[in-house]
C-alpha cells in the first residue's frame, strides 16, 4: 500500500472513457469505488480490483457511499452525453447532469471530500467558435441543452469551490475516441465507422463531410485525470490536441488503419450541426505536465486494432 493512496470514487466507471481512469487509479495502487447504473456502462469493463454500486447518481444511496466510504477524490463522468436526446427532453438534461452532480456534491461537502475532477465538455460547452482553437477562456454559449448542463455543472464546482473549500478540475475533453468506445446509438463517429467498415458495410457521412472535430485519444484523457489527482484550488483545462480534422480525413484514416480501400456514402447535413470544432489545450499541458497528444494515425491503428479484436472474437464466439 502506498502512503498517498486514496479513496477515488468513479461515477461512470463502467463506460468508455471511465472505465480505463479506473484502471489507471487501480493500478496506480488506489482503492477505487465505481458508481454505474449500467444502463451505458457494462460490467466487463470494471477493473476486478474495483468495488462496483450500481447506484444511479441521483440516487440517495449514492449521496450515502460517499459519506460513509471515507471518499477522498470524486472523479465524475456519469452523465446524460446524448445531445440529441438533451434537444428532445431538456428537463431529464437537467435532472441527471445538474440534479445528479448536485447530489454529488452535497454529499461531498458533508463527507469532507477533498477534490472534485469533472469530466466537461470542450465542443458544447463554448458553440459556434470566434477563434480556432479556442482557449479556456473563450466565451461560453452553449447551443444545446446537454451543453447547458455542463456549463451549470461548472459553475457549481466553483461555487461549491467558494463556499465550501472544494478543490476541483474541469476537464474539457475535445472528442474523445478509442479503445471500448460504444459504436451504437449516438455514439463517436470514430467506432461507428470502425465497426461498420470490420462488417462489410458502408459508411454514410452527413453532408460534404467537411465539418471538423478535434480528435483526442483516450490515453491521453487518462493522463489528464491522473496529473490532476490532487491539485488544489480552482481549475478549468480544455484536453484536446488543437487540430481540426473533418470527417473525410476521419474516414480515409480509419480506412488506412484496416488496410482498406473503400469509399463513404454521402447522405443530407445534419440539421443543426456545428460546421467547425476544436480546443487550445496548451495551458492544461503546461499546468499538468502532459506530454504532446498521440497524433491521429497512432490514435487510429490503436483503436482499429481493438475493434478488429472484438470482431474476430465475435465471429469465432
């Protein structure tokens, strides 16, 4: 056992991004408590080292782990992520990202938690952007409920910050692909494409395919979670890389990745789609002593890898 190991309670923990935090406290030698409804997560990707509740975190047993378990670190990523459903019913939005974060942190004050590290978004959270890429404290003006959300999430944390002496980190993730990534629903268009490309068929991209997104691996959300353990005060960091690249990259490089030579289908644009998105994430790295971003074709042959895995393992099952 370590000297500085900690309680590092994980909402979300069975999910994509989540799930390999909770392998890097666990293996960083923490006691690591998940908290996951499963209704996205899946239990095969808890680290068996992990304690799993399969609490919701609006729940009231939740509110009571935290007080009991003698928490010292909520990193919280269990959240409503789909943005059009957030469109459709903005008051269920609400309910789970700003009434379950708020469940959260009242508890957290009352159990003496000492640090908060929140999972932001770095797309939703600022809009249609004035510069490229945009820096922390570009301004926020959030076009969708599930942006709302996150902002008012923030301005909680430093609330609670002011009021209450809570340490806590928000991290604006940029879009984040990899590894365990869900290809179904509106999930990253990253394993959507790689998991229709493994089956044979075709990928449909919305309109001329020239919108862009900043790509992030999730490696590198990890080491901004891990490097964050602990920092005092107030803080806000975009995890991002600052490129922008458009979905016909996107897809020519998931092609390369595979060794395929294929070409997408063309469908109507999106209603509502945001044309351009990317973050200037230098400021975290400086702060946190990151080291430069995986660039895409590393990121892609990864990912590809594990999808192709998952395929194989499939078609012998």
């Amino acid at each position: 056992m370590t000297p500085d190991r900690k309680t590092i309670l994980v909402t979300g923990g069975a999910g994509f991004i989540a799930s390999h935090l909770s392998d890097a406290f666990v293996d960083a030698g923490h006691r690591v408590l998940i908290v996951d409804d499963l209704s996205g997560g899946k239990r095969e990707n808890v680290p068996a080292a992990a304690e799993l509740f399969t609490h919701d975190i609006r729940d009231s047993a939740t509110a009571d782990l935290i007080r009991e378990a003698s928490v010292d670190v909520i990193v919280h990523h269990a959240a409503q992520m789909d943005v059009r459903r957030s469109t459709e019913d903005p008051r269920f939005d609400a309910d789970v990202n700003i009434g379950g974060t708020l469940n959260l942190l009242t508890a957290a004050t009352e159990a003496s938690v000492d640090q908060v590290i929140f999972a932001s978004t770095g797309g939703a959270i600022y809009g249609e952007q004035d510069y490229y890429p945009a820096r922390e404290d570009h301004p926020q003006r959030p076009v969708s409920p599930y942006g709302v959300s996150k902002l008012a999430a923030e301005r909680y944390l430093f609330y609670f910050h002011v009021a209450h002496g809570l340490n806590a980190t928000c991290l604006r993730y940029a879009n984040v692909y990899g590894e365990r990534q869900n290809p179904h629903g509106e999930a990253g268009v990253v394993a959507i494409f790689l998991k229709k490309l493994l089956a044979g068929e075709n990928c449909r991209i919305n309109g001329d395919g020239l919108q862009t997104r900043d790509y992030i691996h999730v490696s590198d959300v990890v080491a901004a979670n891990v490097a964050a353990l602990g920092k005092p005060g107030f803080n806000t960091y975009n995890v991002g890389t600052g490129i922008e690249t458009n979905v016909v990259e996107l897809y020519h490089g998931l092609t390369a990745a595979l060794g395929l030579d294929s070409a997408p289908e063309h469908g109507p644009a999106a209603a509502g789609e945001q044309r351009r998105s990317c973050i200037d994430a230098t400021a975290g790295r400086e702060a946190l002593g990151l080291d430069a971003p995986l660039d895409l074709a590393a990121g892609f042959a990864r990912t590809a890898e594990w999808f192709r895995g998952r395929a194989n393992e499939a078609s012998t099952a």
